[in-house]
C-alpha cells in the first residue's frame, strides 16, 4: 500500500505542477480513500479544489474529515471557509462554531467564525468575533480590517476609529482606511442613524432594556402618549394601530385596550422576540419603518411613535409616508427629544439621537398635511439623573385626507 500511496503523491505532484489543480485533488482523493486515516490526503485535496475554483468540491473533502469523529478546530475552520466559498453561510456558521466549540482560543478559529456570522447577516455577533480574534492574533490584519469595517458599518465611531487605528498600524491597505474614514466623516453629517447602528445598539441592548427604562431613565412615554390620546380621541371604536420602533412592547401594553389589532415594527430582532412574548401583537416586522409606511394607503388609525423618531432626524420623509399611511381622521401619537428654541431645527447630539425643535416638527408637519393636535414641552425620559427636554405630540389627518391650509 505504501508504494501506491507514494506512487499517488507523486501524480498529485506532478499535476500540481503543471497548475492541474482538478487533477492533483483527485489524486489526493484517492490517497485519501486508500488511507482514510491520513487526514492530510482530504486537506490537500481541499486545498486543490479550491485552487480550481470548485469550492463545493473542496467541502465535500473536508466533511469526509468531519465525518470521520476526529477533525480538528482547523479543519472544521477550513472545512467553515470552504462553505463560505461555496456560498453555504449556514453550514460554514454549522462548521465554525463547531470549531470554536473545540480551540477557543485559536485567533483563525475566531476569524473564520467572524466572516461566517457576517456572511450570514448577524453583524453584531460577527464584529465581537473579530475583535476576539484580533485579541487573540494581535498581528492579524484580516481581524482588524473586519472589525474595522464592521464598526463603521454599524455607525459605532469611537470603536470604529480605534479599530481603524490598529489597522492601520499593522499596514493595512490606506485606500480602504482613507474610505472608512471618509464614511464615518459623513455619517457625522447625515440627517438619519443608518439602520445597521440602530439594530446592533438595540439587539444589544434588548436584556436590559425594560429593567433600564423602569429604573434610571424613569422612562414615562408610553402612559404620557396614552394620555394625550384619549385627550384627543376620548372616544372611537376599536382601533388598528401601527407601532413604529415597537422595541419590547411597552407602547403596546399602554394601549391594548383601546386596540383592535396592534402591528409593530422594529429593526432588533432581539426586541421584537420580547414583544412577541406579550401576545399583544398581531404581527411583529423586522424593516424599516419607512418601508412598512410606504407600503400602506389609509390602512391606519393610529400611529405610534413612542421614542422612534429621535434616530430618525429629517422628519419631511417619515410625516409624509405617515399622512398617506393613516385613515382619513387618523393620529399620529410621537415622543421627541426637544431641541432649544432659537438654535438649529435639529441637532444631533452626544448620544447620537437627534432633537428636534417644535417648530421644525409643526412645518414638517403641516408639509406632510398633518395638523398640530397637540404639542406638549415634557420630559418623558431622564438621562444622568436629570430631565431630558422632550414634547409629546399628537399629529391629525383631516377627515376628508386632504392636506391641511
């Protein structure tokens, strides 16, 4: 056996030297299949499958090492890139925590677990692995450059630029870093928080949520907007509501009982599991709200806007799809950050929420056909201790969903 085994490496060889990549991982396979204990045979052939660009082939190699009880972290590594070559996420996910499960302390390990989660679309799961990955491979630049990037996906500036700084450091290509830089630059700038920082900020604020809001934010949006609502609509039947970043349910619970059916809206996936565990939900949607507005025509009676439209920033947009998507007759309830008189219509601040002033709303609102109800300078929401300058506003459609004068 042992001179065909060699009589085999040698073919394999061969073919790879003349750039037969096809040929020389059929040779391995067959070493392999003569000796299915050398796992060495089956990486090789992964690694010349690859090579000839079928990487489907290379994962059929390395799952024959995963099959067998005895693959290692790096092989189930390989076998998770392979996967993500093929276009497989979920079974590279499969392989690379399986992986990890086994070394976690090997920085490629973590690395090929990082781009797995990316490619799969977990984003914030995927940026902690890269960071885990750089803090176990200081010198790797492929886990600086993705958390790199990811952080300035996401919006999350400080970590983006110290992520950026390390990278850098270690050589890292400056044409993508003077990118990255630029993007952030902008995003300073920009009237609206990119969906991707509001979703990894919530999903990863989703258990602590509620304990934060009923204890040092002394949170009072949803019982304040359900106050003005029955103030100006003390009466009605039943009413279909959509509620716009419905995070864990708390809007929803204030006004269950003057509902017909209750739809919400959110980015999180993390809050939108809370909110189904209230069973006040008809439906539950992980989009953006201006998606799910631009989707309906006079479809709603109320809509909710408890604390959403602070990550929003320019309103003209959101008023509008709002007008369209409400019921002749029809309120739109909202909780704001307020801005201070006499400075900017909006001003984004430290938190990165926006604040809006009163008068920049009521214009934004009377574009949008909406009238003023009602707008209230109060504080819903404390911060540091002390009182956030807020107002609670009631917007209506006119009965006959013309535009107002």
């Amino acid at each position: 056996m042992t001179d065909g085994i060699e009589s085999i490496e040698r073919l394999a060889a061969i073919a790879e030297s003349h750039g037969d990549w096809s040929g020389a991982a059929r040779q391995w396979e067959r070493a392999g299949s003569i000796d299915p204990d050398a796992r060495r045979y089956w990486r090789c052939a992964a690694e010349a499958w690859l090579r000839a660009d079928q990487p489907s082939a290379a994962v059929r190699a390395l799952r024959t090492i995963a099959s067998g009880g005895n693959a290692s972290a790096r092989d189930l590594a390989a076998l998770a890139d392979a996967a993500l070559s093929a276009g497989d996420p979920s079974a590279a996910l499969d392989a690379a925590a399986e992986a990890a499960r086994l070394d976690a302390r090997d920085g490629a390990v973590a690395l090929v677990e990082a781009r797995a989660l990316e490619a799969a679309g977990r984003l914030p799961d995927a940026v902690g692995a890269f960071e885990r990955a750089a803090r176990l491979d200081p010198d790797s630049v492929a886990a600086q450059r993705g958390a790199a990037l990811l952080w300035t996906r996401l919006g999350m500036h400080g970590k983006a630029e110290a992520a950026l700084a390390r990278w850098q450091a270690l050589g890292g290509d400056a044409g993508a870093i003077a990118a990255a830089r630029d993007a952030l630059a902008a995003d300073r700038t920009a009237d609206a928080l990119s969906p991707a920082y509001v979703r990894h900020l919530f999903d990863g604020y989703a258990a602590r949520y509620e304990a934060d809001l009923a204890g040092p934010l002394a949170y009072a949006a949803p019982a304040m907007l359900r106050a003005a609502i029955d103030a100006a609509l003390p009466e009605s039947p039943p009413l279909d509501i959509l509620d716009l970043g419905c995070g864990t349910g708390l809007a929803a619970r204030a006004l269950a009982d003057r509902a017909r059916r209750i739809v919400g809206v959110d980015l999180s996936p993390a809050m939108l599991e809370r909110a189904q565990a209230t069973g006040l939900y008809a439906e539950l949607r992980c989009a953006d709200l201006n998606d799910v507005l631009a989707a309906a025509t006079a479809a709603w009676d109320l809509v909710l806007a408890a604390d959403v439209l602070n990550y929003v920033g320019a309103l003209d947009r959101c008023l509008g799809l709002v007008a369209a998507a409400l019921r002749p007759g029809g309120l739109l309830a909202a909780a704001l950050e307020r801005a201070p008189d006499g400075g900017p219509d909006l001003v984004r601040q430290a938190s990165q929420r926006f604040a809006h002033r009163p008068v920049h709303l009521r214009v934004a609102a009377a574009r949008a056909g909406l009238h003023t109800r009602r707008l209230d300078a109060q504080s819903y929401r404390r911060e540091g201790g002390r009182p956030v300058p807020g107002m609670i506003v009631v917007l209506g459609r006119a009965e006959g969903g013309g535009r107002q004068p």
